[in-house]
C-alpha cells in the first residue's frame, strides 16, 4: 500500500485488503459499478469529500461488509480475540476507508483537470494532432480505463482483416470469413448473424456496398471504417506513444492536485492515524502474555491520547 512505510504495517494492510479481495469475488462484486464517463467521473469527484474525510458515516456506493470484512482480516492477521483488538482493528478499518475516500476525490479531481481545453491542446500538440481537431477528440483518450483502446482496436482489425482479404481473395477464402476474419464478419453481419442463420457473407457485403466484385465492396468497407472512427483509428495506431503522453499529463495533473496544502495535510494525518492504530494490533499480537503501555500518536483528542494498558485477559 503506497501509504505505508513500515514493511510489517504495509503487510497488515495488504492481508486486510486481500480479505476484501476474496470476499469480493465470492459475492461477484469485482465489476465496477460507478460511472463511466468522464462527466460521470467528474460529478462522483465531489462526493468523495463532501461529508469530510473523517465522517464515520458511510458515503454512497460504500459497503459496511467491506468494513467488516477489513476488521476481520487484521484480527486474523494478529492472532487476536479480545475487545481491544477488535476495537483498533475497526478504528484502522475505517481510517483505512476514510483514505480511500481522498485518494478517490484526488483521482476524481485530476480526472476533471484532463477535461480541460488547456490539457487537450498540449496533448494534441506532443502527439501531433492538428489543432483544429483539438475540441472533437474523444473523452475516451483522457479516460482511466480500457474500453475505448478496446473499441480502437476492433475498428484496426475490422480495417486490417479487410485489407487482407482484398489482398488475398479468391472464392474459397470469401467462405471462410466466418473463421478467419471474425472482426470482419462481425462488421458486416452484425451481433445477430448467426441466430438468423445468416452466414453469406458475400451476399452480405455485395448488398451493403451495392458493388459487383468483393474486393470493390471491401475497398468501400475500409474507406468507411476510416473516415467513421478517424480518432478510434489514430489511437490504435498510436496507442503505446498517445498512453505515454496521455500518463505524463495525467502525473503533471496530480502533482499539482497532491501538492494542495489541505490534501497533504488529510492524508498525513489519516496516514498517522493509521500507523497508529496497525502499531497497536502490531504490540497486542506481540505482547499480549504482559500487560503494554503505548501512546497514540495519531493526533487524537485527549481522551484518545490518553496512555492505555492492554492485559491478554480482556
């Protein structure tokens, strides 16, 4: 966990998360729910402090089981059973979640930064993308996600497979487009083909494109594709140098975002707090045959600053 410092704290978290991990799977929760779209994105962003990084109350799209599924995973971790442990294992489950909740505002906030016309025209101008062209890229370029790279993609094969079978055609390999070119196929018989008991794809593009030789429709085909999903086209092609230049914007965003005063601040404290609560878990599985001291430096208020004395009878 990238809050962490402390190697054997670091594995308390990673062991409590691997809980959820595995909880998640069983329950078939591993699909993300939240939004999609950029706007969706940036609307989510400003959820994720608007009850304040240290509400215990949970926020929209948050599950209590998560909360409890964490807890569990640190007693089990440490070897514990007794109401202090318990306790600090719950307290380090929620301030856990409360950091989750200012790393998402932060993701959220770069996510808005990157729809920016500002951001856009730099990105254009690295990549060499013509500027008249800069407000009618995409949302899927600045997106965190593969959808869109996977939507490119397809229209790359569906151009390349036509290529190749313009290059290639003879009557036998027109009857095996079906195995052969599936990402053509599929663009020209569409999702229901095969429930149809449509599977002549000659006839197919030959009524399409209204041309009397296939290597004439497929021409027309790949001219189609090209001239529909230019940007899907220009990403494919490009994808590996458009993704670098698409990161270093994104890190340029964040640094700037991260280095706010009020958000360094947050995740110093919450990250102490942290510390704090794990060092506890930490000593109790240790020393729990003696009775302990330990101070909480987590920057609580008095009461919970007070020194505490731990017995393995409780």
């Amino acid at each position: 966990m990238s809050v962490m410092t402390n190697n054997g704290l670091a594995k308390t978290v990673q062991a409590g998360e691997a809980v959820l991990k595995g909880q998640a799977g069983q329950t078939g929760q591993t699909g993300q729910t939240g939004p999609k779209t950029l706007e969706g994105k940036k609307a989510a962003a400003k959820n994720a402090l608007k009850s304040g990084a240290y509400s215990f109350s949970l926020m929209s799209g948050e599950d209590p089981k998560q909360i409890e599924d964490f807890t569990q995973g640190l007693m089990a971790q440490h070897g514990l059973d007794c109401p202090q442990g318990l306790m600090k294992a719950q307290k380090a489950a929620v301030t856990y979640l409360q950091i989750q909740r200012v790393e998402r505002y932060v993701t959220s906030q770069g996510l808005a930064a990157m729809d920016n016309l500002r951001v856009r025209q730099i990105f254009c101008e690295r990549v060499g993308i013509s500027a008249k062209l800069v407000e009618e890229v995409p949302e899927g370029y600045f997106l965190l996600g593969d959808q869109f790279s996977k939507e490119a993609q397809y229209f790359l094969n569906v151009v390349d497979e036509a290529q190749d079978l313009h290059d290639r055609n003879t009557a036998d390999l027109m009857q095996k487009v079906r195995s052969e070119f599936k990402h053509l196929w599929h663009y020209v018989m569409g999702e229901n083909a095969i429930a149809k008991g449509d599977f002549n794809f000659g006839v197919r593009l030959g009524a399409r494109y209204q041309q009397p030789q296939p290597t004439l429709s497929l021409r027309l085909l790949m001219q189609e594709v090209e001239d529909e999903n230019v940007f899907e086209l220009m990403w494919a092609r490009n994808q590996e140098r458009f993704q670098s230049v698409m990161s270093g914007l994104r890190a340029e965003m964040m640094l700037g975002i991260q280095s706010d005063d009020k958000i360094h601040r947050t995740l110093t404290r919450l990250n102490k707090q942290l510390d704090s609560e794990l060092l506890w878990l930490e000593r109790l599985a240790s020393q729990k045959a003696q009775p302990i001291m330990i101070e909480d430096q987590s920057g609580m208020d008095d009461k919970e600053q007070m020194m505490q004395i731990i017995d393995s009878s409780n």
